[in-house]
C-alpha cells in the first residue's frame, strides 16, 4: 500500500500542540474589522482548539496517528 499524503490545505491551517491538541486559527478574524471591538480582535490573534466533532477529521487530513 502507498503512504497517506498530508493534505496541503490542512497542514497550513492546523498544527497539533506538543501535549496532543489540535490547534488552527480563529474564524471572522481577516476582514470587515472596522466594526469589531478591539477585545474581540485581540483574541482573533490566539489559536483556537479544534472542536471534538471535527477532530478525526482533521487529524485523517494531517496523516497523523489519532489518539
């Protein structure tokens, strides 16, 4: 059987943590920020941590072993 090949999509948006998680980026943070409260903009800046149900889903796109 051939290896799995990581998806180039998945693998610029997600990373996983030293500890296991899985971490990506905030949604709504990129554009029409004008508006936005300077609270709500700042935690834009931290990862977020991807929810249980998608997971698997994005652990299969990675190529990494789940947990």
């Amino acid at each position: 059987m051939p290896k799995m090949k990581t998806h180039s999509g998945a693998k610029k948006r997600f990373r996983k943590t030293g500890t296991g998680k899985l971490v990506g980026r905030h949604a709504f943070s990129t554009h029409i920020l004008e508006k936005k409260p300077p609270k709500r903009k700042r935690r834009f800046a931290r990862d977020v941590r991807i929810s249980r149900q998608d997971r698997r889903r994005v652990t299969r796109l990675l190529g990494t072993k789940a947990r």
